[in-house]
C-alpha cells in the first residue's frame, strides 16, 4: 500500500511502514492516520506478516499532530460528553488506532530515527518495543497549550516510566535525549545513527522469527500480570503457558530441538 502520507512495504514477515510527511516533520494529519488505519487492518489481516515497525521520513520521526487538520476535534460539538465520545470512537481521534495496536496480537515497533513529539509520543507508547536513535528527542508539550496529552500520554506513560518521569514530561513539558530516554526505561534500545536502520532491521526479523502464538499468550499475558496482584498475575501465567504446551506450536519446536540434540550427540 502506498498514499501520499504513509509508505509501506512488506520485507519476508516485517511489515515497513514510514510516516511520510517530512515537509511537515511528519506531523499527524487525517491522512496520515488513515493511512496509518489502513495498514494496521492490513497488517493484521496477514498471517504471513509478523512485526509491523514504524518509522518516520526524513530527520523526524513524528512532531506530533498538524494543529491545522482535522485530527482536532470539531468546534461544533456540544459540551464535554460530546468530546469524550469523539475522542474515544472517532475516526480522526488517535485513541482508537493506540488501542489497537496495544491490542494487536502481533509485535509493533517503534523505530526513533529523529525527534518523538507529543501525538508521536503517544502513538510509540501504544507499541510492543521502542528503539532509538541517538538523535531521537522526546518531548510532550500539550500542557504549554493548555491542554494534556490525553491519547495515552498520561496513562501509558506512567505506567512505562512511572509517575517521576511522567511528572517532567507532563508538568515540566521537558525534553529527554535517547540515552536518558533509556536510562528512564521509556526505550529499549538506542543505536548509533549510522547504525540505526540496520540494528532496527535485525532486531525487527529476529522478532518475525519467534514463535508466533507464544509472541501473542506472551503479549497478553504481561497486559494482564501488569495490573495484578502476584497471586493472581501467576495465575494468569499458568493459563498461558498451560495453553502454549499442550498446542501444536511448541510441540513442533520441541520435537526441532530435540532432533538438532540428537545430530549434535
């Protein structure tokens, strides 16, 4: 699929998409994140597509929203419910296409090739994994404006980094580098610029490779673990594994390893 705003590009089971307005420092428009709609169905629709990685064109990764489009909400809505309703269910919003991706049963990455702005920031958060580059500047500034970043801004961030860093972000409106970024636990990974792309490729078709229904019990079950007690997270645990051993999945991987014991031996 390819539009004006969002390249994509299938290589083996890593699915490429590239924000695709580097004039605009690739902030979010309506058509960037319809594109952005579009190619996650696609990518879910797949079997054969295993990680979707999401990069941005040029020296950005993403500034955030266009305050000129109509990511924004209408002006003609009435009251405060009318605006809860649009921010969680419309199109436009951002809240529904985070949701998604943090319900994926398939990885999605985040590569930073540049600065990570507000509306950007929120959409990475909703990922499996953040890499960055060491160019890459994080930064929410919707308090500056008056407002919050309310598209997992405030909820996904302080689960990620907790609410001492989520503070600096919000309140602050400070900026963090990739290295403090890592030191924080907002990334995963940073890599030299001129590495970058290739260290994000490797690790992207080293993900594709594991195996699928254990990536997506796994996915799920850290959701879970998350927001429960140790008793119950174990449980939680016992079931996903439970389900995975007694599934053709592992018993083929099994029955490989055993074989490559058998040559070895």
């Amino acid at each position: 699929m390819t539009n004006d705003a969002i390249l994509t590009e299938r290589r083996g089971a890593v699915f490429h998409v590239t924000l695709n307005r580097p004039d605009k420092l690739n902030a979010i428009n309506g058509a960037l994140s319809a594109g952005l709609r579009a190619a996650t169905a696609e990518f879910a629709a797949d079997p054969g597509l295993r990680v979707m990685v999401l990069r941005g064109a040029g020296s950005y990764f993403c500034a955030g929203a266009d305050i000129n489009s109509d990511l924004f909400p209408d002006p003609a809505l009435s009251g405060q419910s009318a605006f809860r309703d649009w921010y969680g269910h419309a199109p436009a919003s951002l809240h529904p296409l985070c949701d998604r991706w943090e319900s994926l049963p398939k990885p999605v990455v985040a590569a930073h090739n540049g600065p990570v702005f507000g509306g950007g920031m929120e959409l990475s958060l909703s990922c499996d994994f953040r890499l960055a580059s060491t160019e890459a500047v994080y930064a929410l500034p919707e308090t500056a404006l008056g407002g919050l970043p309310g598209s997992g801004g405030i909820s996904r961030l302080t689960r990620i980094v907790g609410p001492h860093w989520a503070r600096w972000f919000i309140m602050a409106t400070e900026r963090m580098g990739a290295d403090q970024a890592l030191a924080v636990g907002l990334v995963h990974a940073v890599y030299p610029a001129a590495e970058f792309d290739a260290r994000v490729d490797a690790f992207c078709q080293r993900l594709a490779t594991q195996p699928p229904e254990a990536v997506a019990a796994g996915k799920l079950a850290i959701e879970l673990a998350a927001d429960l007690g140790r008793a119950e997270a174990r449980n939680v645990e016992r079931l996903a594994v439970g389900s995975l051993v007694m599934g053709q999945e592992y018993a083929q991987k099994l029955a490989e390893v055993r074989a490559r014991l058998a040559r070895k031996g």
